[in-house]
C-alpha cells in the first residue's frame, strides 16, 4: 500500500516555514486570499498576504516574506472579534484566533487592512465551519451515527463501490457477524444485531491494509496511523477468494484516494483566487543556511498565550538570576525570554 505523508497542515501551528512547506498539498485548494493583511499580534505594522485554504491559514510578510504563519483548522479553539491597535490602521476591529498545538496555546490577531471589508470575517468563519462539519472524511470514528434503516449515511462527494455480507469483527473471542460498505474515501463495518456497534476507517487514516495469519484463520487486517490511535482491527471474510478480492479493492482505492485526497471541506468561491504555484516568485527564500536549535524561536514566545493558564506553576530555583521564579513553560529558558520583542 501507498503511504501518504502524514497530514500536518490543518492539525499544526507552524512559523517561519520554508517554500516547500507553504506549497499546497494533494487535495489542498486555495478558496481565498487577501492581499493586505495585517499579523496585529506578532507582525504588527507589517502588511502581508493571508492565504485560506481547505486545511489552513496562512500569512507572511510582503516585505521579508520567510516571516510567515500556518495555522490549521483543527487545533483552533475559538474565533473572535477584538478591538486592537493597529499602527496600519489605528484602533479597529481585528479576527483573532486562539488555538492550541502540542498542549501549548497561542494567540493570533489579523486585521484586514482594507477599510469596510467584511471578507476576512465572512471567509475564515465560513470554511472553518466547513471543516468542523466534515470530520467523518477525515477521523477514525468508532460506535458512531453511520446508518439510516440498514444503509449507510452517506458523506457528501462519498459513493458506495462496494457492500460486503458476512464480514466477522474479531475484536472479541466469538466474533461479531457484520457487513462491510467500501466507499471513495472511507471503510465501515457494522454488525448485523446492533448496528451502533461499528467503525468508520477513513483512507486518510489507513496506515496498511493486508492479509494475516489469526486464531480465526486468514484476515484481513487494518491498521490505522498513529494520529487515528494506532488501531489494529481484524475481519475474517469467507471463502479466502472474497478475502483476497475485499483486500486488493481497498487497497486500490486508497492508492487513487493517496493521489488525489478529498478532505469534504465544501465551499463556494465568488472569485477564482491567484494559484499559490503564482505567488512563489514573492516567497522566493534567501540563499542562507538556517541552523536548527532545540530552542523555540522568537515568534514561538510572541503567539505564546499563557495567559490562559488557571494556576500558577510551582516556584523553582534559578542558578541564573540566583533567585526562586515560576517554572518556565516547557521549552523556553530565561534567555529566550529576553530575546523576545
């Protein structure tokens, strides 16, 4: 089986990425860009391009354009409207956005430098809500919603390819008799006697699909990545022929599935924007090699939102300042601290 890289865009905050990085994936579309848009939080005064696409915001700077933000859908907690200072704009309504990213919270305010325009409101609400509303495409889902009088709720752009009786679940010692929907983007398997008890396998998530060796005979197995939970699921198919078909059918769908991806995040665009491919001749990056270090960068400690915290951390000793402080965030020293502007 063919395994996709594993989805990053709309489940990471990332700053300063490179090229490569900004470029759209497979199944990645650009619904909108605003060409004049403001990083109030980190980049204030500073004009940029602000890219909306089906997994991610994205904004960097006109003038230095490798400062620049990714922010996927699914680790953004709230959106709201705020009054901010804006040395573009001066005091103004501005979108911000709190998210949250490997346990760690971080703030972002964009102002929309065009006066009297509603579209960066009106677009990022949109599509957000978009991709909340179409997480079956994409998440493993156990003892869910699926079926409607014995037939599978189908996903908008979703078709059936093919329904399998007589499909054992081995998740137990006796085995649940079930049936299998083999669908464009997804695996369900429910059980004949309660239909409650079943398993929506997303492609996206599939990790491999193959024939094993069980107590139960020949099965075919799943294995989800570990972003889904890591899961291992067996079914036994009879006669070893159905087996050997169900498999190589799952696994050509997920390989045209791995090519051409759909995330179900359905939108409307009143104006083709330009193609990102378009825009790399101003995201062109500096012939300069950059040095990784284990610390966060500045930009890490600008968006950081630790004001969210409900308690104090416990005081520890500081052989720099030879005084107790509150323990840091994990990640940051006090040099890095100070380096922050």
């Amino acid at each position: 089986m063919t395994e996709a890289e594993p989805l990053w865009e709309d489940r990471d905050v990332r700053f300063d990425i490179n090229l490569q990085q900004m470029q759209l994936r497979p199944g990645e579309m650009l619904v909108d860009r605003l060409d004049s848009v403001e990083d109030t939080k980190g980049n204030n005064g500073d004009r940029g391009k602000l890219l909306i696409t089906n997994l991610r915001l994205m904004w960097f700077s006109q003038t230095v354009p490798r400062v620049n933000l990714s922010v996927g859908y699914n680790c953004i907690v709230n959106i709201a409207s705020r009054t901010v200072n804006s040395k573009l704009r001066g005091q103004t309504e501005a979108l911000y956005l709190l998210t949250k990213c490997n346990n760690t919270r971080f703030e972002f305010v964009f102002t929309n430098l065009v006066a009297g325009s509603p579209r960066l409101f009106s677009s990022v609400l949109a599509i957000v809500k978009a991709y909340e509303s179409s997480k079956m495409y994409r998440e493993l889902k156990l003892r869910g919603a699926l079926l409607q009088n014995k037939q599978l709720r189908l996903l908008p752009q979703e078709q059936i390819y093919s329904k399998i009786e007589g499909v054992w679940n081995l998740s137990s010692d006796q085995g649940n008799l079930g049936t299998f929907f083999i669908t464009n983007v997804r695996l369900v398997w429910h059980a004949n006697m309660n239909e409650s008890f079943n398993a929506s396998i997303p492609y996206l998530q599939m990790k491999s699909v193959r024939i094993r060796d069980s107590k139960f005979g020949h099965a075919l197995v799943v294995e989800s990545s570990q972003q889904s939970g890591g899961y291992v699921l067996g079914f036994r198919i009879d006669p070893s022929e159905k087996l050997k078909e169900a498999v190589k059918e799952i696994q050509t769908l997920h390989k045209v599935f791995t090519a051409s991806p759909v995330f179900g995040v359905q939108f409307e665009q009143e104006d083709e924007p330009q193609p990102v491919e378009e825009l790399a001749g101003s995201l062109v990056e500096d012939d300069v090699e950059v040095v990784s270090e284990q610390l966060p960068s500045d930009a890490f400690a600008v968006y950081f939102a630790d004001r969210n915290k409900k308690c104090d951390r416990e005081p520890v000793f500081s052989p720099e300042l030879g005084l107790a402080i509150e323990k840091l965030p994990e990640g940051f020293t006090l040099a890095s601290l100070w380096e922050v502007c």
